[in-house]
C-alpha cells in the first residue's frame, strides 16, 4: 500500500469506525442491510466464509513458504566443534549436574536401553543440540 | 462438521490442503522446532526443548517413513508434554497398543493426526471401500507414510469394523480395535497354526493377495467364537514381523451387549 503515514491512519480509524458500527448493529439489522444487495443472506454469508477462508488459507500457505524458505538457508553441519569423547561426556556431566530433570530423563532412556548409556556419538549430538539451544555448562570449559 | 485436533489446526493453520504439502521440517520449524537427521544409536529420536525453541534428532538409519513418523511423534510431544529432554526409544512410536504410556499414545496420535490429517485421509479412505493392503499401500503412498502406520490409522477410523494384530515369533506384539469392534473380541496371544497368518509367519507363505474366511475361534479365544466367520488378510512387515487385519463381517460380532448391559447397571 503507498500513501503517507496520515494517510494509512485515518483508514485504519475508517476500517475501526466501519467495524464498531456492524458490531454495534442488530442481528435484524445487518439481516436487512445484506437483503439489500443480496436476496439470500445465508448464500452471501456462505460466500464470505468463503472469502475468509481463503484468505486464511493463503496467509497460512504463505507462513509455509517462508518456513521452507527459512529452513533451506539454514540447512547444513552445525557448527560444533568435535569434542573429545572424555571432554564431550564430563561437559554433559555439568550441564545434567545443573539441570536435575533432564537428568532423570537420560537416566530412565538409559533404563529402556538396557542401561547401555550413551554412546560417543549420542553424547557429541546431545550437546550439539543443546548448543543450538544455548544450554551450555555455567563456565563453557571443555 | 468435526472439529479439528489439536494436529490437523496446525496443518489448517498453514492453509494445507494436499497430502504432498505436509513438510514436516517446515511445519516443525512454524511451531519453533528444528529437525535434525543424523545416526543415533540409543534411541529412535529425542527432542531437546529450552524456552519456546526445540531441537528434534531422528535416528537417519531408520527408513524414511519411519523417520517422518517419529518427527511427527516428537511434535506430538513438543506440543502435549514440553520439557527439557525427552528421548524415545523404537517400541514408544508408531506401535499400536494399550500397553504404553499414555505420553507416548498421545504422541503416537499426534504424529497420526498430523502425517494423515481426518479432514484429508478420511475422503481418501472412503474411496477406497475395501479395507485391504492393497488400499493401505495406496493411501500410505499418498501420505507418505508407513504400511504400519496407515494400517493403524485406517483400523482405529470408522472405515471398517476391524482388529488389527502385529505378531512376531514369540507371539502377539501389539493390536488395535476399530471403534465398532466391542472389546470382548480380544485377540488370542498365540496364532493359530489354522490361520493363514501362521503360514506367513512361520511357513514362508506369501502374504494374502486378498482377506479370506476363515472361523473367528482361530482369532479370539472366545465361547461364542465358534458361531462366526471372519475375514483375514496379513502382510509382512519386516523380518519375523507381520500385520493382519481381521475383518469383522458379522454382524452380530458387533452387538456390543457388555457395554449396554453396564449402562442398564448405571441406570438402575
């Protein structure tokens, strides 16, 4: 839309003006205003359902796309450098000492998975992603 | 009109009106998750939350449609049950039955709702009229998604009164009831050696090219199992693991006198 900023504000106080009206107005009343122009108020009002939900469909189509458009800039290795084994499991170890209920979390998967625990790269994965979270140990040591 | 899941408003909610329009990167990345695909080997998918923004790791060994699956389960988690790690082993998706937790089943159903939204898998179902795996595989095309799941989907609708039973060699793994099939049809745990699925199972037959007759005492171990008939069909779902649907064609199997006798019981 173009047009000065004076412009576009006293259209929107119109666009507020027109919508106060209608919802101050009678069921009765906007039933004979829309007879006017339509003989089939139920057809109009299907027909602007219709419209609406176009619309929705479209601004949700469009949040789609910027989605994908978003995830396709992001794609790639994250940028984590590869810790030592030894190093990757003490900082996870300060990261659960602070965090008690991921913690319990991780100790009951180990649980189903016959308390085989978290391998190398399960671990180097975890703080992988918890990086991209910012979750980090307090002090960001190895 | 039926209102919609909690699933199928977000697809609404991004105007989806196709199958092949269900992204579920994209979708994920709407509800402040990212998914990442890389070899886990602990467990089938995790998700780690903090604040509003999650990550979501799908093991990437797992075959495609398995691993859409579990990025709609974990959704399913990140929507009902946000915390700070969950983490899911293969039995805690996409597996039918009773037996879990309720977290899981809710992610399950989530995940279901969300790869096969009502508002577009039940006009697809409809279409086609007999419940068989051959439709199963045509919708799961459609959707992308797995025989299992698709079959389970189909079994818990209305398309069909149906049970649908998973059984490896030790036995019955899981089932799923449609909702028309009273609960007393309980499958037995054990196949039959007269089933057609015990052929698949344990004797290399292929899978049933169509449902076949055959009495329901070889299914439900039951006093009355005797009277009626049923319709079986199995296919193989990987080694040592097979599906069957059991269609239930009689109607009398469907009189669900249990529950009208425990509402007369309330009445009284």
């Amino acid at each position: 839309m173009t047009g000065t900023k004076s412009d576009r504000i006293a259209l929107a106080r119109l666009a507020d003006a027109f919508v106060e009206d209608v919802l101050n107005a009678s069921d009765e009343d906007i039933l004979a205003e829309v007879r006017e122009d339509h003989p089939d108020p139920a057809a109009a009002a299907a027909q602007a359902r219709g419209l609406f939900e176009k619309a929705a469909a479209a601004a949700g189509k469009g949040r789609l796309a910027a989605a994908q458009a978003a995830l396709a800039q992001q794609r790639g290795p994250a940028n984590v450098a590869q810790l030592d084994p030894a190093d990757a499991r003490r900082r996870l170890q300060r990261i659960l000492t602070r965090d008690p209920e991921m913690a319990h979390r991780l100790t009951l998967a180990a649980r189903k998975d016959q308390g085989q625990g978290l391998s190398d790269n399960d671990v180097q994965g975890l703080l992988e992603d918890m990086a991209e979270l910012g979750i980090t140990p307090d002090d960001d040591g190895p | 009109m039926t209102a919609l899941t909690a699933a199928e408003q977000v697809l609404a909610g991004l105007g989806i009106t196709d199958p092949s329009e269900i992204d579920l990167d994209a979708i994920a990345w709407t509800l402040g998750a990212r998914v990442r695909y890389r070899p886990l080997d602990g467990c089938e998918a995790r998700i780690v939350g903090n604040g509003a923004r999650a990550v979501i790791t799908v093991n990437d060994r797992s075959p495609p449609r398995r691993q859409r699956f579990s990025v709609g389960h974990e959704l399913g988690h990140w929507r009902h049950h946000r915390g700070r790690l969950l983490v899911c082993q293969a039995e805690d998706i996409g597996r039918g039955g009773e037996g879990r937790p309720v977290s899981e089943r809710t992610a399950d159903n989530f995940a279901a709702q969300l790869l096969m939204p009502g508002y577009l898998f039940d006009p697809i179902a409809r279409s086609h009229p007999k419940l068989t795996f051959q439709a199963v595989r045509i919708i799961s095309d459609i959707f992308d998604t797995s025989l299992t799941s698709t079959a389970i989907r189909l079994a818990e609708s209305r398309h069909t009164p149906a049970v649908l039973v998973c059984h490896g060699p030790r036995g019955r793994k899981w089932f799923v009831r449609s909702p028309d099939v009273p609960d007393r049809w309980f499958p037995r745990d054990n196949l039959d050696p007269e089933s057609f699925a015990f052929g698949v199972l344990f004797g290399g037959a292929q899978d049933d090219r169509t449902p076949r007759k055959i009495g329901a005492d070889a299914w439900f171990d039951r006093w009355e199992a005797e009277r009626y008939e049923v319709l079986e069909q199995t296919a193989s779902i990987g080694l040592d693991e097979i599906l069957t649907f059991i269609l239930v064609t009689d109607g009398d199997m469907l009189d669900d006198y249990d529950r009208a006798r425990r509402t007369e019981g309330r009445r009284r």
